[in-house]
C-alpha cells in the first residue's frame, strides 16, 4: 500500500495537520485544516495531490481555521463529529475567548459522524472513527489499521495528554477515552497528534506521567 504522510506545523499554536495521499491515485485527505489554507492546497498541490475529502478531530480554533477557505479552494467535503457543530458555529467568537481576535467562519459541515466507530474510505486509505471525548465534545481520533498510525487530535500527545480546562473538557472522560480507546491500540502504532512530536502507543503506555497508575 503506498501512503505518504506528510505533516504540517502551522498556525497561532503550532498545530499539525495531515495530509494522507494515496500515491497510486494522487488523491488526498487532510487531517485538520488547522490554518492558512492556501499553503496546505501548495503543500498538496506541489506534490501533485489532489485534496478529496477534509476531516477534523475536532472543532477548537486551532484546528478548524482553514475549514471554510480549504473547502472552498478543494471542493472537498468537510466532516466532524456531530457534537462539534455548536463549537464549529462559534468559530468567530473563539478567537475573543482567546484574545486573538475575530476569527472567520468555519466551513459547514457535509457529513457529521457520530460515536460509534466507522470506517472513512478514499482509494486506499481506510481510517477507522475512534470517539475520543475530554479534551472537547465530539473529539475523534482516526486510525488506519494497515499502516499502524493513529491521528490522536488533541487527545494524547508524546508525554502527555489534552488539556481539559475549556468548557466540554472533562479529564476522567479523557482518561477513559485514552484508556479504551487509543492504549487497546498494539505497541508499535505510530501517534501522530495535533501538537508536538510523533511517538508510539508502547512508549506513552511506559512513560507518559498523565497515564500511570490509570491502567
């Protein structure tokens, strides 16, 4: 199977979007449309890519930025987990929250996924739902099982996990969600996560300080 991973670190918070090409067909899908568009449609564009569909862990500013312009530019449905939508219409008001301004408009959503998990397909590249709550209502991660990669959003980060002070944030529902959904994952599957460094599932099972003594 030939996917190429690339990340992007951009933004107000150095947040990572990802863009998964399936390098047979050139089709693509980006993992959090996290800002400034129009380098995310250069990025897929240079590499001859073309952005099919548009997914997001969820709806805090960081991550959602450039969901109305990348769908413009792209075409490409934006989806979300249902419980992100009130967030997603307040886009514009984050910004004050943060002391960062007025932001822009989120894009509307195509399709909204719900809790139970579910299998994403474009070509080749097949991602699995995994329903992460906490850190935000309606948090996802997304798994590709044939590759060993999980895209933890905001949920669990290379020793540590996300922050739960911010309205809809709920440590123990985090901890439960990492626990049954991202530690029943194998050792060597590779966190790709909204912020920081890659690590994988074993090192954040022995070492990450926020999980010990959870298990």
């Amino acid at each position: 199977m030939s996917l190429r991973i690339q990340m992007m670190t951009l933004g107000k918070v150095a947040t990572n979007a990802y863009l998964l090409a399936d390098e047979v067909t050139r089709n693509a899908v980006l993992i959090d449309p996290v800002d400034d568009a129009e380098r995310i449609y250069r990025q897929a564009t240079s590499g001859g890519y073309i952005i099919r569909m548009i997914l997001a862990t969820h709806a805090h500013f960081d991550h959602v930025l450039a969901s109305k312009a990348l769908k413009e530019l792209t075409g490409a449905p934006f989806l979300i987990h249902k419980d992100c939508v009130e967030w997603l219409e307040k886009l514009p008001m984050q910004g004050h929250r943060f002391g960062l301004g007025e932001f822009p408009e989120a894009a509307r959503p195509d399709r909204l996924l719900g809790s139970e998990s579910e299998v994403i397909v474009q070509d080749s590249i097949r991602l699995k739902t995994l329903y992460t709550p906490g850190h935000a209502p309606g948090h996802l991660a997304f798994y590709s099982q044939e590759h060993k990669v999980v895209f933890s959003g905001d949920a669990l980060f290379q020793g540590s996990i996300g922050r739960t002070d911010l309205p809809g944030g709920n440590h123990e529902l985090l901890l439960a969600s990492i626990f049954s959904q991202l530690m029943t994952l194998e050792d060597d599957v590779m966190v790709l996560s909204g912020h920081g460094a890659p690590t994988r599932i074993g090192d954040e099972r022995r070492t990450n300080p926020f999980l010990q003594g959870y298990a």
